[in-house]
C-alpha cells in the first residue's frame, strides 16, 4: 500500500441548476463506489449533502436515473 497515491477517483459528473450530482470509486483493499448528491445555493458558502449511497459502478447520470426509479 502507498499512502501518497488517492483512495478516491471521480467517474463522473453532473450539475442541474444548484444541483450536483457525483460518482466516485474508493480504493484500497476494499474497492467500493459511491453517488453524492449535493445543493449550493448561490450565496452558500458550502454545499450541503442531500443524498448519499454505495452500490455499483454507473456509466453516466442516465444509468444513474434507471437505477433511481428502480429503488423508487
């Protein structure tokens, strides 16, 4: 294992007005992926977290929308 190398790397990406919408992959022993979805308003500072989960890799933001509807 070598701690200088990132235990994170963005798939993809998507921005919606103040929404945005990430995929990344953590690495390491375990090798996990993740969705972030997250909202900056215009006078935010920061983003805030609306919603998070691990499950599969996704090819873009339309699998991404299938997979939504299918978990309801």
């Amino acid at each position: 294992m070598d701690p200088t190398l990132p235990a994170k790397r963005l798939i993809w990406a998507a921005i919606g007005g103040e929404y945005y919408v990430v995929h990344y992959e953590r690495g390491g022993i375990a090798h996990t992926f993740h969705i972030l979805i997250a909202k900056l308003m215009k006078d935010d500072a920061k983003p805030k977290v609306v919603w998070s989960a691990g499950g599969a890799p996704l090819k873009g933001y339309a699998a991404f929308v299938d997979a939504k509807r299918e978990v309801g």
